[in-house]
C-alpha cells in the first residue's frame, strides 16, 4: 500500500482534492486524507474484520467518503 499520495473525494457540492498520508494512530496503521483547503480531515482503517471505518475527522463528513478513499488506497 501506498505511503503518500494525491486523492480525490466526492462532496456535495464538489470534488474535494487532497493527500493521503500512511500513519499509525494509537498503534494501528491507519490512513490520513487532508484537504488542500484544509476543509476536510478524515482518518480510517481496517477494523477487525477487514472492513474499512472511520476514526476521526472533521465534521459533518459522508459516510461514502470512507469506502470512497479505501478504494483509493487498494
């Protein structure tokens, strides 16, 4: 998997560019997206089964962002 690289996130009103950063959160590898304006944050990982989740981040976010990323880092 990737360690840096540029993403695209679908919003509401329109698409949101940003970096996607590997990092370890609380002792987990985890995946961090920031904004290029710095508008949205949003941190996820695999859960115990393997299904992709949401840590933190900026609120409000959509639920479809989290699948939306984990397909980015696949």
């Amino acid at each position: 998997m990737k360690q840096q690289f540029a993403a695209i996130l679908t919003g509401s009103d329109a698409s949101v560019d940003g970096i996607v950063n590997r990092i370890d959160f609380e002792g987990y590898p985890a995946y961090e997206f920031e904004s290029i304006d710095n508008s949205l944050h949003l941190i996820i990982a695999k859960d115990d089964k393997g299904k992709w989740i949401r840590l933190a981040g900026t609120e409000p976010y959509l639920s479809a962002w989290v699948d939306e990323l984990a397909g980015q880092i696949a």
